[in-house]
C-alpha cells in the first residue's frame, strides 16, 4: 500500500532493466537454439573441449573447466578444436523477413 490516493511510480532504474530485458537478445527460441548449436556460425561457443567435447567461448573458461573436469590430464591449448574456423557460414536461399517478421512483401 502506498498512501491516500497515490498512484504508484516507476522507477527509472525498473524502466531501463524493462527495455533492456525487452531488447538484449537472451539466445532463445529457434534462431537461439541454432547459435547455441552452432549449426550455421559456430554460435557463441568457440572452443571445444577434445575429450568431453563440452564447448566453452573463450580460452580461459577452458582452461576453468578443464582444470575442474580433467585434473588428472594436462591442459594443452594447441589440441583445442576452434569451431569458428570449422564450420562456414552457410548462406541461406530463403527472403528475410521483414521489420515485424512478416514473409509477406
């Protein structure tokens, strides 16, 4: 409850968080699931893990997961597998949608 007769406000702070929730893309629904699993760029995941074949986007969350998966095993960046240089880029037949999504021209 707020008072007598005060309408509730918003704060900026909850605003912002509202627009950039609204606008950041989160990597969900189907153009997320195909960055996810690299499919057409190789997604936000660049390096794979060669032994577990776990995918981590950068060196040093490999060499974390590495030394907590694998202790027993020495870390050697060079057997790394880089899948951004692995996949192409596939370029796609279909017509973008338009500004709300439509295919309709």
């Amino acid at each position: 409850m707020t008072g007598k007769a005060k309408p509730k406000k918003h704060t900026t702070k909850e605003i912002a968080a509202k627009i950039d929730a609204a606008t950041t893309n989160r990597g969900g629904g189907k153009a997320g699931l195909a960055d996810r699993s690299g499919i057409e760029k190789g997604g936000h995941a660049k390096f794979e893990c060669p032994l577990c074949k776990t995918t981590v986007p950068d060196l040093k969350s490999m060499q974390i997961h590495h030394e907590a998966r694998h202790p027993k095993i020495p870390y050697e960046e060079e057997k790394l597998v880089n899948r951004h240089s692995t996949v192409a880029a596939v370029e796609s037949s279909k017509p973008r949608p338009g500004v709300r999504g439509s295919l309709k021209k």
